[in-house]
C-alpha cells in the first residue's frame, strides 16, 4: 500500500509528464490495435481467396460424357491437385440465378443452353497453376477459354505485405517513441528526487525497493495506454465495421468474435505491463546509482 501512495504521489506531482508518458503510450496501442484488426482482416481475404477456384477451364459446347470425364481424369492426375469441380450448364444456369436473384432481368432471358460448363481446379502448389493452364490453353478443340486467377492472388499478396510492413514500422516507431517517453520521463523524475532517494538509501532501504515506485509507474503507464487505446480502435472499428464488411461483401473483413477482441486487449495489457517496466527499470537504473 505504500508503494502505492508512493506512486500516486509521484504521478500527481508531476501531472504533465505522466500525461505526455500516457498519451505516449496510448497512441502507440492504438496504432498496435489497429494493426492487429487490418492484419487479421487481410488474412480472412486471403484465406477466401484461397479457397476459390484458382483456375476455371470452360469448355467447348456438344461434349459428350466420354469427354468430359477423360478431362476431369486427366486434371486430377495433376500432382497438388486439391479439388477438380465439373459445372453443369445446368448447375451453371443455377449459380447465375442465384448470384443475379435480386435483378429479375437479368435472369429471365438466360437459358443453360447459352451457358458454358466448366472444371473448377484448386491447387496446393501455385507451379501447377502454370501447367494446367498452358497444357489447357492449347486445346481449342475442347476448351473454350481458360481463366488463370494467379495474378489476382499474386497482387492480394504484395499488397498484403506490403500494408503488412508499414503496420509493424509504424508500429515499431511509435512502440520506440513511448519506450523513450516513459524512459525519460521516470529519469528526470528520479533526477527530481535524487535528495530523497540518498535520504532513503542512507536510512537502509535497498535499491530496488527505492525504485519499485518508478517501476509500478511505468506499468501503470503501460497498462493505462493499453487499455485505452484498444478500446478507443475497438470503438472506432465497431463504428466503421458494418460498412468495411460491406465494401469486402461476401467477405467478414472486421470479425465480431468477442474472444478476437478480448485476445487482442489482453496481448497489449501484457505488452503493457512489460513495455512500461523494461522502460521504467532502465531509466531508474540509469539515474540510481547509490
């Protein structure tokens, strides 16, 4: 309870500093939060993508059986083949009608007959992407147009990365920045209190218990920026959610799993907690020396 008050005291003598050392950290959770929510959002992209057709093979109109399953035969003997999907025209004309459900016009003039079947491949290896694609693409006698997804997967990568790099150097930066706020904050602190620190000292109190006010400060400061900042990304994200999923439909871009949530918020505290000390312990113990 003493450390406590002692602590108390400290951050209400000096209600600037512990103010700047707060927002210091609040903003560096936030950008953190943020970048746990986008990255998670990413990776559900990514995943959806994965599980769509990575190449479509149309095929000519007048097929017979034979045909059709010497095709889907050789398809599969493709090595990391996952899936080969045969698409009736039928079953096509079924999935037409269901994606334009909500435009009668669209859907009233269309028969089977005018729509294509095809072969939908999926893939564990990305090489085989090529391979069936140029063996295929050669067959104009039984193929009508082939559609190779890989650039669009290629693309969603790079940027993924991409985004994914500048969130964790942002993230990095502002982490760096609250580490040598709170770093100098609780130096200038102890400079503050050198005389009553030498006092104690001088009276048998060891070092650590002269610097365990310091150090609870910097993780009150820590766990203070965690808790609000997650919360203030959580509000903000809830507020934004229902149109970011909108704009990604079909895809849940920002999830509303409350266990996501509380995952995150409980990380920061501990990262809190553990950013606040390490800074705190190093700038106490470069100021106390005696």
């Amino acid at each position: 309870m003493t450390i406590l008050k002692t602590t108390w005291h400290h951050i209400r003598r000096s209600p600037f500093q512990s103010m700047v050392a707060i927002i210091a950290m609040i903003a560096c959770f936030f950008a953190i939060s943020f970048y746990a929510i986008i990255s998670d959002g990413l990776s559900t992209v990514i995943k959806y993508f994965e599980t769509k057709p990575e190449v479509t093979i149309f095929l000519k109109d007048g097929l017979d059986t034979n045909a059709i399953q010497t095709i889907q035969k050789d398809l599969a003997s493709y090595p990391n083949v996952k899936e080969t999907k045969y698409i009736s025209k039928e079953k096509a004309l079924s999935i037409y009608k269901e994606q334009n459900k909500d435009n009668p016009m669209l859907t009233e003039m269309v028969t089977a007959s005018i729509l294509p079947a095809s072969f939908e491949i999926i893939v564990s290896d990305p090489k085989v992407l090529e391979q069936i694609y140029q063996n295929y693409s050669s067959k104009t006698n039984i193929v009508d147009e082939v559609i190779y997804q890989k650039d669009v997967i290629k693309s969603l990568l790079e940027w993924t990365e991409i985004i994914k790099r500048i969130g964790i150097s942002i993230a990095l930066i502002i982490g760096s920045i609250s580490f040598l706020t709170v770093f100098t904050i609780i130096g200038m602190k102890v400079t503050n209190r050198k005389e009553e620190i030498r006092i104690s000292r001088l009276l048998g109190a060891s070092a650590f218990y002269v610097k365990k006010p310091f150090l609870l400060e910097g993780m009150i400061y820590g766990v203070t920026g965690a808790l609000v900042g997650s919360l203030l990304s959580f509000i903000i994200i809830t507020i934004l959610r229902s149109k970011i999923n909108s704009f990604f439909d079909p895809i849940i871009f920002i999830t509303n799993k409350p266990s996501f949530y509380l995952l995150v918020l409980s990380s920061e505290i501990l990262l809190g907690l553990i950013l606040g000390f390490v800074a705190s312990w190093i700038g106490a113990r470069r100021y106390i020396k005696f």
